[in-house]
C-alpha cells in the first residue's frame, strides 16, 4: 500500500520540516498551505491519501473544517492535528471531530514519525482488511460482502450474471479472454450458445460505461472476446 500523506501547515518553515522528515521516513507527500486548497486536492481522489497532518490554526478554512469534511467523506483515512496551543480543549475538539492523534507543536522528528507510523499502522490494518472483501478497479468497487458495484461512490444494480461478469472482469485486467472462456467460467456451460455471452456484456455496458456505444471499460477484442479496459 502506498504511504501517502496530505500535509496542510500555513507556516513555511514547519511545513518543509515535517516534508523532510517524512520523506526521509519513507512517505510519499503531498503538502499544502491552506485549508482551502486541502479539500480541493482531497476532493479530487477521496481514497488517495492515508493519513492527513492537518495544522489547526489556518486563516480562512482552518484545521477542525478540514478534519470535519475529511471525516465526513472518508472514515478509514488517519488525521493527526497540529497546534501550538496546548490547551486540553484544542486536543479533545479535534478528537471529537474524528482525529486519531494530536501533537502539539514544537515537536522532534522522531516524535513525528513515530507518531505517524503509528496511525499508518492502524489505518493500514483497517484498509487491508476490509481489502478482503472488495475489489477495485478504476472507478468501481466490487462489494463482495453486499453483492454490490460501486461506481464513484454509486451504487450500480447488477443481476447476479452481470456480478459475476464484472468480477471476472476487474480480477483479469488487461487481458483478453475468449467468448468460450468467459461462457464457461461464468455459466459453467462449455457447450452453451456463445450468443448468450454478448448479450449479457451488452446489457452491463449499458449499466457501467459513461457511453455504450463507444465502452472504454469493457472492450471488444474483435474476432476472439472481451477485455477489461482498466490497468490496475
């Protein structure tokens, strides 16, 4: 899993202290200084980031705003809020708002990333677990548990056909199979009509393609089958 961190600090001198030091420690990060520009970057990829390092006190959009909609839009990522108060009633409003951990500014390297690695670990156990039950591929999540597709965060009403479909689909990207192989690893049926077979993919193109009649998630291999579109 990549170790990817938003950091969000107005004040230039500890925002490049704590890139530094986080580079250093093997995470891949991105940093911003306003709170305003963190929710336009995390807006565009709400899965993107494990944990955020968020300074509380911002003009404009400040730290909690942030941690607020972050929360409010993503349950597994970690928060960890920065301030220089030490005031008790800073540490349990961002605890409240959904932060995991609080540091209080100034603070040394290794209790940064100590600190850090800490939440990674939880936050990684969270992830990969329920990683089980799921898969993802592009826009779509294949819910396992619920027999259910996601596609940006909507739901996609699938026939129990057209599950499996897409599960042998998002598990095989890339690779061109055969209307013989999909009718016997769907259907089970080695002698079916292989008609059956187009008439179902036309069918789920319908569900999950931005435009049907031009499908750049389940592509046609001309003369032979199907391929799954989206290099994971």
């Amino acid at each position: 899993m990549e170790k990817n961190i938003l950091v969000v600090e107005d004040e230039d001198v500890i925002r490049e202290f704590i890139v530094i030091n986080l580079k250093r420690a093997g995470y891949t990060v991105t940093d911003v200084s306003s709170g305003e520009k963190a929710l336009e970057i995390f807006s565009q990829d709400k899965n993107k980031f494990l944990i955020a390092v968020l300074d509380i006190m911002m003009p404009g959009i400040d730290g909690f705003e942030v941690c607020k909609t972050i929360r409010k839009q993503n349950d597994k990522m970690g928060i960890i809020m920065l301030s220089a108060r030490s005031q008790e009633i800073d540490k349990v409003s961002g605890l409240m708002m959904g932060a995991d951990d609080y540091m209080t500014k100034p603070f040394s390297p290794s209790e940064l990333v100590a600190r850090v690695d800490a939440v990674t670990r939880r936050v990684s156990m969270v992830v990969e677990k329920e990683n089980k039950d799921k898969l993802i591929s592009g826009p779509f999540v294949l819910d396992f548990l619920s027999k259910t597709l996601y596609k940006l965060d909507e739901e996609i009403d699938l026939t129990q056909i057209e599950f499996q479909l897409m599960k042998f689909f998002m598990s095989n990207p890339d690779i061109a199979k055969s209307r013989q192989d999909i009718l016997e690893s769907i259907w089970g049926d080695s002698e079916g009509d292989i008609k059956v077979v187009d008439v179902n993919i036309r069918r789920l193109r319908v569900k999950i393609e931005d435009d049907p009649s031009d499908p750049k998630y389940i592509l046609t291999v001309w003369g032979y089958g199907y391929r799954w579109g989206v290099k994971n």
